[in-house]
C-alpha cells in the first residue's frame, strides 16, 4: 500500500530538517570524465559517419562521382585494348598461330583473304554499306566535299561534273534512301599491290528530279524504285589506313 506524506507534514521543520547532501565534483582529470568524453565523441563520429550533413546536394555529387569514376574506367579499358591491338604485331608466331581463326570468306572474297590474313568480309560489307548510302545521299544534295576523301581522284571529277551540270541546268534531285537490300562481293583480286573488291548492291530509294519549276522530269517522288549498283572498291595492301576507296561505278 502506497503511502503518500501530506505537504504539511513533508515540510514542517518540527517533523524532520532537509540536510544538504554531499556530491562529489569531478575534477577535468577525472577517469570517469575522461570515459563518458571518449564515449560521447565515439558516437558523434559514428552518427555523423553513417547519415552524413544533410545538404540537399550530396546525391547529386554520389551521382557525379560514379559517372567520373566510370568515365575513367571505360577509358581505362579503352586503352588496354588499344595497347593490345598495337601489340599484336609484337607476338612471337606462336602467340598469333594460338589466336582463333578469322571468319570464313566468300568464294569471291577469297583473293583478299589470301592477300590478307585479317581481312573480315562482314566489317567490310558494313563499311561498304554506310559509304554506299552516304555517297548516293551526298551527290543527290551536290554536296561531295564531304565524302571527297572515299573517292578516287576520277570518281570525284566524274561525280562533280555531272552535279555541276545539274546545277547548271536548274535541276534538283529529291532523294529518299529507304535502305539496302543486299551488298556482296561479286569479284576481287589482287594486282600490283592493290586491293580491289567488286561490290554489288541493291538498295530501295525514292528518286524525283525536277526543272526549275518544280515540275518532276526523271522519276516519281511517290514511287518507291529498286536500284542496282556494281561498284569497285580498292585499298593499297600495306595501308595502314582501313578505309577503303571507290575506284569505278557501274550499273549492275
């Protein structure tokens, strides 16, 4: 049973007198002190540690520093393998007879792959491809500085000339590329250290000309035609730049 004392009775100085009780201050050199310290500073520490000073900016710069340190690893990595590819030519002949083989050619690639171990017949035809396209699209704009540098010196003239005449005339060309079918190597060969490969391509475009006034001469804007292309590429065998030239055009 609980039993609680009156106020009157708790104060009055006849019943009992309130003693002061002795307490003990803790000098600064206190072992005591000195624990409680090092605990309470341990545990700032681990807090600030773990949830950080709130800012408002501290994922953005987690974020940013990811992406650098990603950026430099992507880097990183793209010069291990540039340092390997530039180091291929350093392997001892066991090394390089131990490496896979090359992708098989074509009956018609054939000639190259002889000439040129490492020659790939699918990185070639990709390249074909994107220069096909880029070539046709830049002479139908008359704009052929821009891929002047994939074209042998003849080509260039041939291509500017009838461009100029073009112009000259009051003709414009509309030329929507929808894309290539095929592209293959019809023939290749060899021949006083040149490379030279045949390729065929079918590609599908819609091809308008028109006068000066607008009226449609050559082709239908709305007709979509099948076009077939034989063009001759060519590269000097010890090239060290990959890219290959057009020599010759010619209808398939």
């Amino acid at each position: 049973m609980w039993c609680i004392p009156k106020p009157s009775s708790l104060y009055s100085r006849k019943r009992f007198q309130l003693k002061p009780r002795p307490f003990t201050v803790l000098s600064p050199m206190d072992p005591v002190l000195l624990i409680f310290v090092v605990l309470a500073a341990f545990v700032i520490f681990r807090l600030l540690s773990v949830l950080g000073t709130r800012t408002g900016h501290e994922q953005h710069q987690d974020i940013e520093g990811l992406q650098r340190a990603s950026q430099q690893k992507t880097a990183a990595i793209d010069r291990d393998l540039e340092s390997e590819r530039e180091g291929l030519g350093d392997e001892p002949n066991e090394a390089r007879e131990s490496a896979p083989a090359a992708s098989a050619v074509s009956a018609a690639a054939e000639p190259l792959r002889a000439a040129d171990p490492s020659f790939d017949e699918g990185e070639f035809l990709a390249g074909a491809r994107a220069a096909y396209e880029m070539i046709v699209e830049a002479f139908a704009a008359g704009d052929l500085k821009s891929v002047k540098p994939f074209l042998a010196p003849a080509v260039f003239e041939t291509f500017n000339s009838a461009a100029s005449q073009r112009s000259n005339a009051g003709h414009e060309v509309e030329l929507k590329f929808v894309g290539i079918e095929t592209a293959t190597i019809a023939r290749s060969e060899l021949r006083e250290n040149m490379l030279y490969a045949v390729t065929e391509f079918a590609s599908n475009q819609v091809r308008a000309t028109r006068d000066r006034d607008g009226a449609v001469i050559d082709g239908d804007p709305n007709r979509i035609d099948l076009v077939k292309d034989r063009w001759t590429f060519a590269r000097k065998l010890t090239a060290k730049d990959p890219n290959w030239m057009l020599v010759a055009t010619t209808g398939a």
